[in-house]
C-alpha cells in the first residue's frame, strides 16, 4: 500500500513511521519547512523513545520519507491521513477545525485518482462528512471515500501502543473504504487485535467519549484524594484497593496535580461543546473540567503553605515540568498553572526536566534551568516533584535534604513516602491525598 500521512507531529509522524515498519510505503508531509528539513537529515523533531532508530531504519529501507510537496505525496497513494492539529478554538471550547479543513482542500486539489482520505486526528462528530463535501466541492470529479481512524497512542509509549493497540477504530460509509483501511492494518491482524468498524459518526464519538471517560477517573480520584487528606486516608492505598476489583480496574487511577497534555483539556472542552450545541449537556464533562482547573489551583495553595504562607524570596526547585514522564510535551502541563504562580509570588524557580527544556523555556519565563535535581536543590527552601520522570524516583533523598537551605518537600506526584521524607531530614512534607507533617 502507498500512504500520504499529513501532519508529521507526535501522531502523524510515529504513524507514519510505524505504516512504514510494516511495509507500506509512506511518505511524510507537513508544512513546517523546519521540521521536514530536520526530518531529512534523520533528526526527530519531538522526543518519543525509540521513535529515532525506527525511522532510520525505515528510511534506509526505502519505504519511508519526507516532504512539504502534498502533490508529490499523494501520486499514487492508496489513502491520505489527515493527522494535523485540532486545538481548542479560542473563546468556546469547540475543536479548531481550520487545520483540517485546509489539509482537507489541498487533498482534494491535488488528488486524480480512488483513494481514502482517513481523519486520524480528534475532530467533532460531523467533520467527516464536512471533509467530503469540502473535497467535493474543490475537485468534482475526484473519485474518493472518507474514513474516521481516531488514534489512542499515548506520547512516552507511542510505538508501542500503535503497534499493540487495544482496538482499532474505523468509521466508513463504503465497503471499498473499509476493505482499504483493513488492508492498511492488516499486519496487525497477526497479534489478533480487535478492528471496530462503525459508522463515520460512531468512530469520531468514541475518541471523545474515551477521552472524556479516562479524564473522568483521573478527576474522581483527585477528588477522593482532596477528601483522603481531610479524613485521615490515604490516597494510594484507596487507589489500589479500588482498581483490584476489575470493573473499575486500576490505570487512570493516580491522584496527582491535574489533568493536562494535549489531548484530555482540549478534547473535554470539545465534548461539552459539542453537547451545548446538540442541547445535549454533558453535565458529568463539564463538572470534570472545573474540578481539575480547581485542583491545579489547589496545588499552588498547598505550596504556598509548606512554604510557609509566601513564595516571596524563596528558592524553589521544580522536577518536572512535561505534562508527563517519558515526552517533551508541555501543553496544558499542570507546571504552566504552577510555577508562574512561584514566581509571581517572588520565588527564584529552578527547573529540571530531561526532555522539557526546548518547549519550557519560552512557557515558563523568569525560571534558571539547571540540569541535575541535586544542583537545583542546594540551599532551596522548597523541593516539588511535579513529573514523575524515572530519574526523579529514586533520589538520594539525605543528600537532596542534606544541601537544602530549609528542606521541605512538596510530592506532587506521591512517589515517596512520608515516614521516608521524615528519615532523609526533611523538616516538612506535603503530597496528594494522604497526609502530610509537620
Ligand atoms: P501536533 O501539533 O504535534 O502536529 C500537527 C502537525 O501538523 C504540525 O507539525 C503541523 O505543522 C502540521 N500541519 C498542520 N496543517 C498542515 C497542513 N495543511 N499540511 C501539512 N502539515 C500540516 O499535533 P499532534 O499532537 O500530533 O495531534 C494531531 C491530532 O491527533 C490532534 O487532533 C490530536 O487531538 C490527535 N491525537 C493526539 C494524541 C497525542 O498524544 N498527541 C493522541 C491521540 C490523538
């Protein structure tokens, strides 16, 4: 099969990448001269394990390149992928669909012959349609179907989850178009994964209601979590014993600073848009998306407090700012809420993060980056854990508190306990759904 995939960010080029590793012949397009040019000369524009040597070894094989000629990508291709950007719309919440739609149109001008044009990225309920009658109406006599193939990789396990998904999705209106995509997955079909194979508008549902779901769990036990630290329980072990019993089942079931990343802020607001408009509220949504903003606030106040009632003057060391470990995605990242609001305060931040520096350092201003935790810590008045990075986990914690100023731990994360931050000196602790001293 020759696949056109559009849009060579965290989805469209490990997509890519992986269709190319299972033998199809890609070719890559994205209108970022600065991206292609480094994709050219074997450079990965994000960082993604593992996604570097699969694409050299993609590339060497012939099966896989790039380009900003749309044209040339599309010569001959079996389907095109649309996997550009669908940000929140600025004011109400909707999906920006300009990114679509543009990449919709420049298709359809430069196709001549069947093929599929697959929406990969996470768009409302209804824009595939809209794609085909805006390919229609740009090229009249074009011969095309449409497809919904929602992604559910995670940024940090990206390949692997394409390459062992739980489920693929796949919205068609024809059976030529369903026949296309199942031969485009059909190197999956050797590990027995399930395809679902829905109707346009049921695919593009199950994005947003996955999404929404997951963001639900992640809230409810935030929730919990703030009730753990008023009654005396503790979060981690209210977590475990509630996640053994299968039907609730136990990922999505950490208490931490908030939700945020790419997709969970953006694809909630999106849901509850698209609820408004229907006159259909998703009330359950809508409450998920106040509490969160709510709980990223509550981590400034619980700072505020182990630092003693003000930031001001105070040196705070931050590890971790990515919205999670293993990605240098910092959008919607709980540190965007969090540390402008040190160094509003007055405090000196200073920041670790292995992979968080190129895109933090124009979203957190004012802050000094500093490459190791025990650097970052010596005469800090205040320690935070805000991204669980495996270098984080296993800290000297004697020797971090053993070069603080005043040593006090703020453990966004929960990853050590309270009996261990006491045995390491640290004079104060304060972590997320269990309790804290002095
Ligand atoms: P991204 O911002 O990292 O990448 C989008 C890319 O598309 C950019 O490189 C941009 O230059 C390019 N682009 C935009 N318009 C173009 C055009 N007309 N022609 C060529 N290139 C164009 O976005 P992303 O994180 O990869 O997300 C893409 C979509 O996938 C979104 O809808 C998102 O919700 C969805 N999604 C993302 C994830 C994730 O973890 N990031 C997971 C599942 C689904």
């Amino acid at each position: 099969m020759k696949i056109a995939m559009i849009g060579t960010g965290y989805v469209g080029l490990v997509s890519g990448v992986c269709f190319s590793d299972f033998g199809h012949e890609v070719v890559c397009v994205d209108k970022d001269p600065r991206k292609i040019e480094m994709l050219e000369r074997g450079e990965v524009p994000i960082y993604e394990p593992g996604l570097d040597r699969l694409m050299a070894r993609n590339v060497e094989a012939g099966r896989l390149s790039f380009t900003r000629d749309i044209q040339a990508a599309i010569d001959g291709a079996d389907a095109v992928f649309i996997a550009v950007g669908t940000p929140t719309r600025r004011g109400d919440g909707h999906a920006d669909l300009t990114y679509v739609m543009a990449a919709a149109e420049e298709i359809a001008k430069a196709a001549d012959h069947y093929l599929v044009i697959v929406t990969k990225s996470t768009v409302p309920v209804g824009t595939n349609a809209k794609v085909r009658e805006v390919v229609a109406a740009a090229n009249p006599d074009l011969d095309f179907d449409v497809a919904s193939n929602p992604e559910f990789l995670r940024e940090g396990a990206a390949i692997d989850d394409f390459m062992k998904p739980d489920r693929v999705v796949v919205g068609v209106e024809t059976e030529r178009a369903a026949q296309v995509m199942q031969d485009i997955y059909r190197p999956l079909y050797l590990r027995d994964f399930p395809i679902v194979v829905t109707d346009l508008e049921s695919a593009e549902m199950i994005k947003y209601a996955a999404n929404a779901f997951l963001a639900t769990k992640i809230t409810f036990i935030n929730e919990i979590a703030a009730l753990c630290e008023k009654v005396g329980a503790d979060v981690k072990q209210v977590s475990k014993g509630m996640g053994l019993d299968g039907r609730i089942g136990k990922t999505f079931l950490h208490a931490g600073p908030g939700y945020g990343g790419s997709c969970f802020p953006k694809d909630t607001k999106a849901l509850a848009r698209i609820g408004q408009e229907h006159a259909s509220p998703m009330q359950i949504t809508e409450a998920v998306i106040k509490i969160n903003d709510e709980v990223k606030r509550r981590m400034v106040d619980k700072l505020m407090d182990l630092a003693g009632g003000s930031f001001n003057g105070k040196v705070v060391a931050i590890l971790g700012v990515t919205f999670k470990p293993n990605t240098d995605d910092m959008r919607d990242a709980p540190s965007l809420t969090i540390v402008p609001a040190l160094v509003g305060g007055g405090a000196k931040v200073r920041v670790v993060d292995p992979q968080g520096r190129r895109e933090g350092e124009a979203l957190l201003p004012g802050v000094t980056w500093e490459a190791d935790p025990y650097a970052a810590a010596k005469d800090a008045d205040l320690l935070v854990i805000l991204t669980e990075w495996n270098e984080f986990r296993a800290l000297d914690l004697k020797a971090m508190a053993g070069a603080m100023k005043t040593p006090r731990l703020g453990d966004l994360r929960n990853i050590y306990a309270p009996e261990d931050a006491r045995a390491a000196g640290f004079e104060a602790y304060a972590a997320i759904g269990r309790a804290g001293y002095p």
